[in-house]
C-alpha cells in the first residue's frame, strides 16, 4: 500500500495478515480495521448499554 493508493481504511481479515496491519498502522497510512475485535467492542458497548431483560434476574436462594 502506498500513498497514491488513497485509502481510508483498511479491513484485516485473517490472523496471518495481522503483522501486516500493524506495520501499516504505524505506518499511519489508514485506519486498520480488525473485524473481530471492532465486533466485540461493538456487541460489549451494545450490551453495556442495555438493561437486562427480567429473565435474568436469579432469584435468591433461600434456606429454611
């Protein structure tokens, strides 16, 4: 990748191209998209933001 390519970002997928993204990361040519930590930030920012439906809640246990 070099400057006249003109990209914005760049989407890494595959564990093998990872040193690859990071070089470029560095580089500070674009943003490096890694798909499967952007979606776990994405599912843990949407779940952190949600109230937990009532099928959740554990009922104490009580003995006696």
């Amino acid at each position: 990748m070099s400057e006249d390519d003109r990209a914005e970002a760049v989407i890494v997928v595959g564990g093998p191209l990872i040193d690859t993204a990071r070089r470029l990361a560095a580089a500070g040519m674009a943003a490096i998209i890694q798909p499967v930590p952007s979606a776990c930030s994405m599912v843990l920012r949407n779940l952190a933001d949600r109230e937990p439906p009532h099928s959740a809640t554990v009922p104490a246990i009580t003995r006696g």
